[in-house]
C-alpha cells in the first residue's frame, strides 16, 4: 500500500520542516522528488538524505512567488503526477500591525507562489491524464488565531483555491486537497519565535504546545504520513477536502 513506485512529485519548500519530510517519504515510498526551493543549500541536505537511502531526487533554486521561474522548473521537470504546495511563511500581527508590505509579501508568497505551481502544474496533469495536488493550509484558516491576520487570510485563500481546482478538474482525474495543520516543530516555529519573542522562547515554545489539546506540538512526518496517504492511488475517492492534523486544536479546545 502507499507506493508511489513511477511516480514523479514536486514539493515546493522541500528543504526544511514540513517539505523535508513530505520529500524524505515520498522518495522511500518510490517516488522521483522534484524540490522547488529558495534555500539552495537546504534542498541540497534533502537532496543528499534522499539519495543516502537509495532515493531519486533533484532540486530547482526557484522563488515560487515568481511566475517564470516556477514553469521553468515545472519546463525542466517533466511529467509530473503529484505536486505539494507545501513552501510558506508566516506572519505575526493584529490588522494594525499588518503593513501592506508584509500583507503583498505574505501574499505573494502563501498564495501566489500556490496559484504559480497549480498553473504550471496543471496542463500537464491534463496531458498526462490526471495528477494529484495537496495544498498546505493551515488550523489558521478554520479558526480565528490571535495577531494572525495576513497568515490567516492566505491560508483561507490556499483551502478556498484547493475547492476551486477540485471542481474545476474532475473531469481530467485530477483531485485536489489541503491539510490543515495546527503547530508542527520545525525551523518555520523556532523562526517566528525567535524573531517575535526574543529573551522568551522557552514560555512560548511551551505555550504554544499546550495550545494543541494532546499537549505537545505535531511532527514532520507525521504530516508527511497523511501528505503521503493522500497522494497515493488507495486515496482514489478522496477530493476538495482539508483535512486538520491538529492533536485536537479545532474541536477539542473548550
Ligand atoms: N510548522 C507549523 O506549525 C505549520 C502549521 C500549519 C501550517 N504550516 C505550513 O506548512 C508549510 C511548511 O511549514 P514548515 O513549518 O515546514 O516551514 P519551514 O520554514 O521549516 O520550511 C519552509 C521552506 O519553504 C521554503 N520557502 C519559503 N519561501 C519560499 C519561496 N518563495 N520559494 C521557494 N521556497 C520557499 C523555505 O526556504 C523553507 O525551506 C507552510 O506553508 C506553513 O505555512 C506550518
């Protein structure tokens, strides 16, 4: 069950967190990586643990937030039948504290960087006779998550674009979803942590782990593991859905 055997797969932001472990596994479950990334060093790390275990993978040093990069590495690549929009940043602040700065650079990135991969994506899905898109939204677009305003705003925008491409796409076999997950330990947290509350972060690394209901904070690979069930073919039945991954933060915390 889960091969991805023949299979070729994009994953923007491969380097780091999240997009590390999507890469790590999907390339032990057969498939060929392809990683979009900014941080050429980063995917080159990837790149290097995935080869170690016997893997297939290549990078492209691409900003997603930039069209022509993005369908030239898409041009490069070749037949593709899985794309992750998994590459994101964040952003800490109240609508005051939101400049049009950080709004076009979250933006640009969390939601045109997603939009740029779809397009690039798509035509050749269609060509090809179908493919598989999973989009990494956020607990963040399900509920209102203080001083996360432009954060928050891309990742509804990154869940309402997956049911767009859902519909749109279901008669090429091309299914779409997202996964929202609530706080996952990786450099993405540290990063934010230390950048907003220097001289604090042992308090709010720990407040941010009780913040998920199950006490702790979630794991690369364990979103890895529901990325990889549901871009294989046993997730044949499944599109436009999200799917938290979130030790209980929607609906358990009252
Ligand atoms: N970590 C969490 O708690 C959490 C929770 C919910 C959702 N998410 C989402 O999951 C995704 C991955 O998060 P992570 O925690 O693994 O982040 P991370 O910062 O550890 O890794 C993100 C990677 O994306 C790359 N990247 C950033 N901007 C890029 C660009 N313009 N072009 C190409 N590559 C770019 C970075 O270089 C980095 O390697 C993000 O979309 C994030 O919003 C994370």
């Amino acid at each position: 069950m889960f091969s991805l055997k023949n299979k070729h797969a994009v994953i923007t932001g491969g380097g780091s967190g999240i997009g590390r472990a999507i890469s790590v596994l999907f390339a032990k479950q057969g498939a060929t990586v392809h990683i979009i990334e900014l941080n050429a060093d980063a995917a080159a790390q990837t790149i290097k643990e995935i080869e170690g275990a016997g893997g297939t993978a290549f990078g492209y040093t691409a900003d997603i937030s930039k069209q022509e990069q993005v369908l030239d590495v898409f041009k490069q690549a070749g037949r593709i039948d899985i794309l992750v929009n998994n590459a994101g940043i964040a952003h800490v602040g109240n609508l005051e504290g939101t400049t049009e700065a950080d709004l076009d650079r979250i933006y640009n990135v969390n939601i045109k960087g997603a939009y740029n991969a779809l397009y690039a994506a798509i035509p050749g899905m269609k060509a090809n006779g179908g493919g598989v898109i999973l989009n990494m939204a956020s607990i963040a677009a399900w509920v209102g998550i203080a001083d996360r305003f432009a954060y928050s705003m891309s990742k509804g925008a990154v869940m309402a674009m997956s049911l767009s491409v859902a519909r749109d796409y279901l008669a090429d076999n091309i299914r779409c979803n997202s996964i929202s997950p609530a706080r996952v330990h990786t450099p993405f947290v540290d990063g934010f942590i230390a950048k907003n509350y220097t001289g604090r972060e042992d308090e709010i690394f720990e407040k941010l782990s009780k913040s998920q209901p199950i006490g702790r904070m979630g794991k690369p690979e364990e979103v890895a593991a529901l990325a990889l069930y549901l871009c294989s073919d046993e997730a044949g039945f499944i599109t436009g859905c999200d799917y938290p991954i979130d030790g209980g933060f929607i609906k358990l915390n009252n």
